[in-house]
C-alpha cells in the first residue's frame, strides 16, 4: 500500500471515528492520549512526548486514566478458569 493511501485510510478511520483513533480514545469519554493525523514530523512527536514526561502531573493523570479504563485486574486468570470450567 502507498504511503498515500495509507494516508487516505488513517483520515477516513479517523472521521469515521469523531477523529480518534486510539483505543482508549475510542472508548473514553474524552482524550487520553494525544493523536496526530495528516504531515507528521518527528520532531513534532519529540516534542509532544517531551512536553508530557516533562510533566509529572500529566504522567500521573494519564497513568490514573489508563488505570481506570482497564477494568479490575485478574481477567486472564478468571478467562483460564472459565475455559478449564473451575
């Protein structure tokens, strides 16, 4: 596939979803982490990235977040007991 197309398919993807992309995104009621769409530099990703670790208060809420999302822990062991029927 082209990088045009590829392109192409990342805008559409990202109408099609209100402009996120991301899953937790996707499924949060708002951003959690930033996406970027269209001419993206490098130097334009460094500096996001920068700009958040920089930040212990962003670390700490974007953690929270994800935190948050995931649910309780312990699926994988309650999906083996399921499949083992324990």
């Amino acid at each position: 596939m082209s990088i045009q197309m590829r392109h192409f398919a990342v805008i559409i993807t990202a109408n099609y979803w209100g402009g996120v992309i991301f899953l937790p995104n996707r499924i949060a009621p708002h951003r959690v982490m930033h996406e970027r769409f269209g001419d993206v530099t490098p130097e334009d990703v460094a500096e996001e990235i920068h700009e958040d670790l920089s930040s212990p208060e962003s670390l700490r809420k974007t953690r929270e977040e994800f935190l948050a999302l995931s649910g309780e822990a312990g699926a994988a062991s309650r999906l083996c007991d399921i499949v083992c029927g324990k």
